[in-house]
C-alpha cells in the first residue's frame, strides 16, 4: 500500500517525529511504501480563509490545498501523528483537516456521514498525550476524541480500517517510551488493508 504519514510538530527531535519515524519503519517492514508530509517544515498554512471558500464555490481550490489533495488521491492509507492539545487536534492538523478535506471533494451531504466522495482508505491516529490511559476514560476524555475523530472525520473521510491508538505518558521515562515507541512500529507493520468499493 501507499501510505501518507502526516506529522505535526516544530521539534524534529520531538517524541511525535519518533513516533512518525518508527511507524513508517514498522509500514516498510511490512512492504508499504511511505510518504511524509511534515507539516511545519513544509510550511503549511492552516488558516482556513477566504481564498477556501472561494475555492469551493468555484470548484477550484487553492494551490496548496491542491497539492495535498493529490497526495492523498494516491494513498492508500493515512496515519495521523500530533500531540494531544487541550484533548483535542493540535492547530496545524486541525487547520489541515479543515482546509483539504473540503466541501465538494472529501464530502458533499450531510444525510449520510457515512457516504464520503473519496475512496476507501485505512485511517490510524497516533497520538502521544501526556495524560494517563486512566484519567482520560474517566473524564469521558476517550470517548470524545474516539467519536469525534473515528466517527465525524474518518466517517467524513470516507475511511473503512479506522484505529486510534492514544500513546497515554508520553513525558515519561525513556523505558516507557521506548515501549510506546515499540507500539508505533507495530501500527505500522500491522496496517490493514481498507478493502475495495462495495
Ligand atoms: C499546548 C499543549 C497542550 C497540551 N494538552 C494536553 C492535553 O490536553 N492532554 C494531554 O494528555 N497532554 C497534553 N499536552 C501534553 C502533550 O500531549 C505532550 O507534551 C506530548 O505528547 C509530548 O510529545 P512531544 O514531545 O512530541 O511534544 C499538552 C501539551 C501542550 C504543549
């Protein structure tokens, strides 16, 4: 399969670009190739603003939002790699999110999220939180971003294979994250194929 990794963070020693790098370790072990679209070294705008909305009533969208279009029309799975911000997509994802899966290519009704324009595709997030497993299905924090994530945007998205793996104290010790690390490469050296159309 083709895989996009998207990365988001500034650090390039951060434990997110780790966790990137030892998925697509894990996703090339298992004969995937990949791609990175590193975010912030790539520059990317994440304000959605008026030059989107024009782009959706002329059905031409903006230049950069074209291009990562065409890196997602080509693959076939998509892992998301963020740290988890105030329990939620740190700006730059949310912003990416947001301005290419637009109105009129990733979806066009509201009836049926379930019914996305695009192809079936495999959909993981990773994301390393420094919160405990514990804490967040407690306070309800777990289930917010699974039915927020797996069901209103990978729904939207159109994806078939959705996981979400939380990699819960990710400021711990190195043992612990040398573990979560270990976790990341096996998410990718067990992607699952998305299937074909129905
Ligand atoms: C602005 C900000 C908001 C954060 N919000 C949360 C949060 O809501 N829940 C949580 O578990 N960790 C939160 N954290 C901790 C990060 O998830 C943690 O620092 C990150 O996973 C460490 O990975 P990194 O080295 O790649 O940044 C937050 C960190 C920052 C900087």
């Amino acid at each position: 399969m083709q895989v996009l990794v998207v990365l988001d963070h500034p650090d390039p020693r951060a434990f997110s670009a780790a966790v990137a790098s030892r998925f697509s370790a894990g996703a090339e072990t298992a004969g995937h190739r990949v791609e990175l679209a590193d975010l912030h070294a790539e520059g990317f705008d994440p304000r959605w603003t008026l030059a989107d909305i024009e782009g959706d009533r002329s059905g031409v969208p903006p230049a950069d939002v074209q291009r990562e279009q065409t890196r997602i029309a080509r693959a076939d799975a998509i892992c998301f790699v963020f740290p988890l911000f105030w329990w939620g997509m740190p700006a730059m994802t949310k912003g990416w999110v947001d301005r290419v899966w637009s109105w009129g290519w990733a979806y066009d009704q509201l009836e049926d999220p379930e019914l996305s324009l695009q192809r079936p595709r495999t959909g993981v997030f990773l994301v390393p939180a420094g919160a405990r497993s514990d804490e967040m299905e407690e306070c309800g924090y777990q289930q917010a971003i699974e039915t927020q994530w797996l069901k209103g945007a990978f729904g939207y998205f159109g994806f078939r294979t959705r996981e979400l793996l939380v990699l819960n104290g990710s400021k711990g010790s190195k043992k612990r994250r040398e573990a979560l690390l270990d976790r990341a490469f096996e998410a990718g050296k067990a992607l699952k194929d998305p299937g074909g159309p129905d």
